[in-house]
C-alpha cells in the first residue's frame, strides 16, 4: 500500500505511536472514573469495559508498530 522507502513509513508510526498514547491515555482516565463509583454498579461496570476496549487497542497499536519497525 504505501512504498515502505518513502517517509509514508515513519509518517504511519507517528499516527499509529498518537493512536497508542490516546487510547492508553483513555484506558487510565476511564479506570479513574471506574475508581471512583461506588453508587451505581452498572456504570462503574462499562466504564471498566471501556478500559478494557482501550487496552486490547492498544495491544493491537503496539504489535502493528513493532511489525513495521
């Protein structure tokens, strides 16, 4: 797809190294939030899935960064 010689590669790392730092930054402020319920399960609940969403993201971000190294 992209002509791995060009700057197209380190350009597609910065995206991929910006979408790593925003979904971890996520995962944290959704686990804070999660943290911090105490009232209502079902809330504390999905914002600990939406965490959970965030980290397997960012697994998949990681493994696509290290193939392309």
């Amino acid at each position: 797809m992209f002509n791995k010689d060009s700057g197209e590669k380190g350009k597609i790392e910065e995206v991929l190294r910006n979408s790593l730092e925003v979904e971890e930054n996520q995962m944290r402020e959704y686990l804070i939030a999660a943290e911090r319920i105490h009232d209502d399960p079902e809330l504390k609940e999905r914002l600990e899935n939406f965490a959970q969403g965030n980290a397997k993201r960012s697994k998949q971000l990681l493994d696509e960064i290290s193939e392309n190294q």
